[in-house]
C-alpha cells in the first residue's frame, strides 16, 4: 500500500494544493453541499452502540508517528467518528438546542477557515472588527432600543463598548457578573478598586460580610460556576425555589433585604428570559424594580428567549428587558448560528470599562481592538455567521421562525394533554416544554389516592428515566430529561421530558411518531406492570 | 429586482434545500478548494483602507427588516468584509501566530457545522465526547509521558479528566489557575472550601493576608485578567523584571519567600515556554524546584512552545515540563489548526475535580460528561481539527513543521545581524524574534556617544512605530511591534518589531523582501533625517 511520509513535499502539498475533486473528502463536502439530510441520515449510524464500545475507537493515547494521507483518514471520520455522532439535524432530535441549521453556514464556515482571523485586535481581523461591533450593535438595539445619536456614538468608539462576543451563554454570564462585580467595587480614596486589589480587599474597603447573587432554582448553572470562579462562593449564589417556575419578585426582595440588613450585598439580580429547562420567563418588570430597590446590577439570562425579540407577536413575553444592565443572548440557539456564538450586552456603554486591560503588543490603549474588554482571548470570526443570518432571514424570517416554534410547541403541549398516558407538567411559554408518561391507570390512582402520590411519583420518575435512555439508545428521537419541582407537587421534585421545538423541519407527524415510540417502550417495560400492581393494590 | 420574501417557502428551502451549483457562495467555495491563495490574493484588496473608512461600511445598527437572497449576501461579504480583511495565508504576514493553514481544515470545518455536535455533553456530541477526551490524552502524554496503566485508567474515566478543550490559551491560563485555587483552599473542618464559601472565607480560613501568583514581564497578559476574574487582584499578579527576556528562578524565590515570611500565599508560580513576545522559554527545571520550596501550583503556559514537544531535535527546549502541576498549549498556534483551539491539561487526573458543577438536565453525576469540569459551557467539536490534524501530519509532520520554523528565524536572525541598517533586538529561542531598524549611522552614535543612548532610542522608537504602521498599511507584508526591556539598554524600555515565523510558506525571499521594504519606508520618513541630525549634531 501506499504510505504517506513526511516529507517536506508531503507538507508543501496539504498547505498549498488542495484534495483532488475526487477525493475522499470532496466527496464529503458534495455530499453535505447536496443534502445534508441525506449524508447524515447515510453516515450517522442510529444504532445502540454503547460509549464504552466507542470508546474503543479513540483509545489511543500516543500522537501517530507516521502521517496519514488525507483521504485515508477522512474514510476513518466517517466510519468512527461520524457514524457514531448524534443527528442533530434531524427533526425528531428536540432534546436540546441544537437544531437543523440553514444550508449557507457550511460554505460560510469553509470562508471563515480560509481567513482565519484573529478578531482579538483589527491587526489580524481588520473588517471583522467594525462588523462584529455593527453585530453587537444590532442586538443591543434589538434589546435596549437605542436612538440613532446613542449608536453613532458609541458603535465604533475605542473608549466604550456595546458587550462581547464569545463562544457562548456560559461565559456571557461570567462577564456580566464580572463587570457588576468590578463596577461594585471600585477604585476609592487609597483602594485601587477590585480588579487590581482583589475581593479580599475590596470586601474590607466597602464592609460587607457577605456577597450574593440572587436568582430562581431555574438559573443556569454557570451562575454558579461563575460565583465559584468570580471568588463569590457558590453558597452565595442563592437559587430560590420556584414551584410555578418563575422568580418571585416579592421572595427575591425579601431575601435581598434580609441579607443587606445582616451586612450583607447583594451584587446582582438575575431574571431568566426563557429558562433551560422549561423555557418559562422571569417577571423582568418587577425584577427590575426589585433590582432597583436592592441598589444592585440586574442581569437578564435571554440565551434561550433573547431571539424572541425578532417576533413582533411575541416580543412583549420580555416586556422590560431594556431595564437590564446586562444581558446574555445565544445566537446558536434560536438564531440558528453553528455552535459558538454567545453574547452579553451591557446597557451602559462604558460598563465593559471595569474589566479593560492593555498589553504592549496589542489591545494598546485607545485601539479599537475588540480583545481589550473580553474575557477570552484570540477569537475566530464567527460574527460573521450571525451578521449573514441577520442580513438572509431579516427580521420578518426570524420572526417566523420564532413564531412557528412557539405555535408547534402549543400543538406539542396540545397532544400530550390530549393523550390519556401522557401529563404535561410545564406548560409552553417559549418553544420549550416538560411532560411525562404517567399511564391513564395511574392518573386515576393519583386523583383517587393522594397518599400513593410519592411512590406513584417515584415509580413514574424511574418510567420516565427507562423511556427516554431507550428512546435515545434506539436512535430514532431524543428528548432529554430533567428533574423539578412542579406546583401540583410542591414537595417531591418529579422527573420530566424535556423537549426543546426549535427545528423549524419538526412537524405534527414527528411529534406523533415520538408519542407513539415513548408509549410502546412504556408499555414493555416491566415498570409499567409494576405501576400496575401498585394501583391495583390500592383499589 | 426579484427580492427575497419572507415565506415558510424561502425559510425551509434555506434550511432544506442548497444553494445552486453555479450561485455566488458555491463559487467562492469552489475557488476556495481550488486554489486559497488566489481566492485571498484576488479578494482581498491589499489598501490603505483606515478603519474609519471600513466602519462606514458597519454603521447600521437596526436589524434588516426583510430577508436577502443568500447569493447576494454572499457578493456584499465578498465586497465589504472579505475585501477588507487580513490575508493571513500570506508568507509575508509574519506580525501574529495566524499563518497559512493546511487545506483539509475548510472541508472539515464544513463537516464540523453539517454535524453541529455540542460537547458540553454526551447526549448531543456522543463520539465527538471520546475523540475530544483521546485528543487531550495524546497531549498530555506529550508533555508528561504517562504510561499506558496510566491512561487505561484515565482516559475515559468518569471521574476524572486529563484536561480541558478550550476557546484558546486565555480560557486555559485561568482554567489552570481557577483549579489551583480551588485545591488550595480545600474544604476542612466547618469551612466548606473555596468554591461553596468564596474567597473571602478561605482566606480568613487559612489565614493568609495576601494571594499573589508570580512570573515574568513576558507573562500573557491572560494571566493579569486571571487574577482579575478569580478575585485575586491585578496588584497580586507579580511580573519579574526580565532584561533576559526569561525569569530568574533566584529572583522569584526570593520574592515569593519574601511574601509568604509576611503572612501571604504564593497560589501559582508560572512558568512560560514560549513567550508570545519574543519566544523564549523559562528555565522549567530550576522554576519546577522554586514552586516545590514554595509549596505552591506550578503552571506553564506552553501556548507557544508546546508543539515544539513534537520534534525530538527541539523538545529538549521544554525539559521538565512534566514537572508542571498544569499547562496551557494552543493548538491554533504552531499545530495549524483555525482558530479556537486551546487547552490546558493537568498532571494530576484527579485535579480538576476543584472546580466539577453538576446540573440536571445535563452533567449529572457518574456522567462523562465533558461539561462536567470546564469553564466554557456549549462548545462546538473543534478537537476534531487536531485529531485530524495530527493523524494527517503525524509526530513526524509536526517535528518538520517545528523544524523549519526555528531554522528560518534563525536565517532571519543571520539576516538582520548581517544588515547594516538594523539590529536583533531578542536571539530566536522558537519561532519568533524581535528586532528593530537602526540605520548604521546610528548603530556608530550609540556605541560612540553612550550619553545620546535615550534620545537615539526615543527617536528609533518612532521610527519602529512609523515602519510598521507604514508597511501595514500597504497591506505587502506585516510584521507587529511590541516595548520590550533588553540587556543591552536595561534602564529603557525600546519599541521593537516582532515576527513570527510560524507559516511554512514563509521563504528567505519573502523576509529579505520584507527587509527591503522598511529599508525603504525607514529611509523616506521624516524620521531618518531627524536621526541624521541628532547623531551629526553630536560629531
């Protein structure tokens, strides 16, 4: 056989003449180019595999020696790495966000590669950088509604900065806490301000025996990982409980009071629009005012909601969200953006200010390097997918997509009230929703039984565990699980289905198709006789 | 004109159906496969375009009311972004760590959004999640040379982690110094550790009166943002002077002796392999043994340096770097894969259990989740660019790469030493070097009249900034710049060039081309007369 060595011939030959347009992995790329469905439905192989058997495949911990041609190891992706990758394409995959993507991001990521800039300084991003500022200007107006004199301003400005890009909600939600941190505590008298003295110091400058963040059980958990890193503590990040699903303003300043009476800060307020699980959102209107009664920074988590503000039908369920000082968005969630597009934004242009830093090769002082506010670093240029999407849906197609998603997850939530095995324990606000598979019988026990209700629930939550690991080993669907608590059960967190309806190529007959797969794995599994011999027990 | 609608027609066709064969964004694929050089050297217009013309173009911060064709979105990228961008494929930009890159990353970043996997989790990255975890593996067995019982059990391991895949060397310098942080201050008796209680509570727990991390003035300024984000405070980020461009072991002893005898804590000695300044590596051995009398974390930030592990002619440059408690390494830097791309990875398997969170939709425990234990949340399935990328090169590929790179700079290095108008300003340890112009009658002045030395080199220090910017601007060929302390002038800091020869299609031509250029900038500026006349004033 044939075997590639690495020479500098070799070399020279993948960095400067390309695959031929028969090889292994053009033929990939026409095939993706072609139908994408078709390539994922041929190569992604629903089978069930388990992780440890793939694990097998990607065992070896020592870099290879010697090279591979090209085309060699594309045949190998396929057959181990794709093969046994997850559809997400596919429109019977509504567990998580990701979804179908429209078919111009491919060759939109092959540009970005062949550019490769770097858009943590203009010196390697140049355009990028104006066009990443026009992109966060866009979605502050979308959010903030700025006037015509606040953008011409501040846009392109060296000295201020309308939020950051980075790769997604989790680190979007570090930087807006970290902002509200350091604009808490700032430089004053001989204290040089948090972020060159630290929290030690900062906590003894301004006095305060504790720090808080204050959020519903539904928060993300980078909040806590961002109380954790940002020095603040975990236990400091107080999630309160939520039985409806949504934050109790009257709860959460009852807590910030108490908690400022006994020495205590609060240093942010954080309202969900469009929670991760349930997709419920927060009253932002009276959050605000809570904030506001606090005295502290009031950050709004919109990664899953924030595209809602496309949809003029729908748009009022974030009524107030320009009362924000900060706020997350995804752009790979409803946007419809490849992986790796987050973003904060921050009401005050100069907030972004607490955390600016300079270095002599680059991000020098007064530059309009976008790196000099950023919690990452080096940077691609993926601004540039959610500027095209912008330009190619406009709003009007973004708006649609958002409006079919919420009207589908209404029909979804609409079969599983009609389905005498199904309950639907959260109701729809954006397109994502909880149900679970609770056997007509066992309806009937849980009305008529109160007092079975906890082993009934336990039982159910070990039923809704067994059908959706089934479901996803089959290969067909998945739907992903969580576990919360509901009002109807304010004392036992129950486990629920967790489906998000974002795929816009998800229709009625797939959301039949899942209902009927979920209840034929239901009924042969041994728990439903066992949740069988438990009603008949009690009648 | 026919215009774009916006239907449920035109949105699933973008979802369902690709573009044409003969459409704009199917050309500039075409052209991109077939030949990248040409594509980038047509479209990008090599101009004196400033900034504020280019913003002209990005000025618009209202999301587009109606939808575009993809075709003609596609001509205005092409005319208002491509064009003004950086050629980073070109063997004459040589200012940053972007280069040419090999040509299979285009049709694999397509296959990367085809697929759209996310690995914060198993249930939507399924193989991708062991291909990343086999990916970190090779690495860390490049730098700490485990055996095969080690990552047998590792490897795959639940529990445990060998490290973290990761936007880029920022994310991965405070990943390294989040986690020792979290095992420093460990849970003991009723304090519940640093990442439940905060900062404020460990350090009343272990009583210490200040937290610093030292290193050098090369350091990456992510590590000042560092101690910025985990509350340490910039104040506490110690920078060695470094006329010697590494850090002196002694010196940081001495310092972090210093500061634990007044009642601080050295979290972090940090080590640089590969400064992004001038490529110099620090001494590991001697600073391995400093971190050990200190009792403190020992990280190194191998962003640069770290694929020199590939050639075993330059690994020896790296010695002891498996004495380092964690490292940082970019794989978007010298192993040629686009950006984001960064890692950090921990001797100790069990370390970055300090900073694991669990959720429960996702990450529950006992999963092997990915997300379990980075900083990032959601991320794209970028590791399989280096999987490919060293399947396809291989150790041997790499060491060529890292071979030929180090031999051209010290060609540049012999270049520069034999010009008569310049001087090396920093000897090439890896890949990069700085230098600086210094018309020859200057380089007579400064030896023969010691006392104009600060003036001369104010004057030349203009003169550096003038030949850079000047050459930037006529978009031929970048080099960047940076202020750097040398032996030669201790007491002032001096502006200096700085290169990096990381694209293999760099040749002698191209430098002696680039040399040729600010000869010619340098001699025409108003500078050069100025200089004229300090060193005649003096004769």
């Amino acid at each position: 056989m044939n075997k590639a060595r690495a020479s500098l011939e070799h070399l020279y030959r993948v960095f400067t003449a390309p695959e031929g347009s028969d090889s292994k992995l053009a033929q990939i790329e026409q095939h993706l180019s072609v139908n994408l469905a078709d390539f994922l439905s041929r190569h992604v192989v629903a089978r069930a595999t388990s992780l440890e058997q793939i694990e097998q495949d990607f065992n070896d911990f020592r870099v290879p020696e010697d090279p591979e041609f090209v085309s060699d190891h594309a045949e190998k992706l396929l057959n181990k790495l794709v093969a046994n990758s997850v559809n997400t394409y596919s429109p019977q995959f509504i567990g998580h966000m990701t979804s179908a993507l429209p078919y111009f991001h491919m060759p939109l990521a092959k540009l970005l590669v062949g550019l490769n800039q770097n858009l943590v300084k203009i010196e390697t991003s140049k355009a990028f950088t104006p066009l990443e500022r026009q992109v966060l200007g866009m979605m502050h107006q979308l959010v903030y509604q700025g006037d015509e004199a606040f953008y011409s301003t501040y846009l392109h400005s060296a000295n201020h900065s309308l939020g950051a890009f980075c790769s997604g909600g989790t680190i979007a939600n570090i930087s807006a806490l970290w902002v509200a941190r350091n604009q808490l505590f700032k430089a004053r008298g001989r204290f040089r301000g948090i972020a060159k003295s630290g929290l030690q110091g900062a906590m003894q400058e301004y006095g305060y025996n504790r720090l808080v963040v204050i959020t519903s059980q539904r928060g993300h958990y980078s909040l806590r990982k961002a109380a954790d890193l940002l020095g603040i503590g975990r236990d400091n990040l107080i999630a309160l409980d939520c039985p409806g699903q949504t934050l109790d303003p009257a709860r959460a300043l009852e807590m910030g009071q108490q908690i400022q009476a006994e020495g205590g800060k609060v240093l942010a307020l954080v309202g969900i629009a469009g929670t991760t699980e349930t997709g419920h959102i927060d009253p932002l209107t009276e959050l605000a005012a809570v904030a506001n009664q606090l005295e502290c920074h009031f950050h709004v988590d919109a990664a899953w909601g924030g595209a809602t503000l496309f949809s003029n039908q729908y748009r009022g369920l974030l009524a107030c969200i320009e009362l924000a000082d900060s706020v997350t968005l995804d752009a790979h969630k409803q946007m419809y953006v490849p992986m790796g597009a987050g973003m904060v934004l921050f009401k005050d242009p100069d907030a972004s200010n607490a955390v600016r830093h300079h270095a002599n090769y680059i991000l020098r002082e007064g530059s309009k390097d976008l790196g000099a506010t950023t919690l990452e670093g080096s940077r691609n240029g993926m601004a540039m997918m959610l500027y095209a999407a912008m330009h190619i849906f406009g709003r009007q197609g973004y708006q649609l997509l958002i409006d079919i998603s919420i009207e589908k997850a209404r029909h979804f939530a609409n079969l599983i009230n009609h389905h005498e095995d199904f309950e639907l324990t959260t109701e729809p606000t954006l397109c994502l929703m909880t149900y679970r598979c609770v056997p007509s019988f066992v309806k009937q026990a849980l009305l008529e039984a109160p007092h079975l209700q906890p082993a009934l629930n336990s039982k159910l939550d070990e039923l809704t565990v067994w059908i959706q690991k089934s479901q996803r080993e089959a290969g067909k669907s998945f739907v992903s699980r969580t576990r919360l608590t509901i009002e109807k059960y304010p004392d036992q967190p129950i486990s629920v289905f967790r489906t998000v309806l974002a795929n816009p190529l998800t229709n009625s007959q797939h959301l039949q198709e899942i209902l009927r797969e979920q209840t034929e794995i239901a009924r042969r599994s041994p728990l439903w006789n066992e949740l069988q011999a438990m009603c008949l027990q009690e009648a």
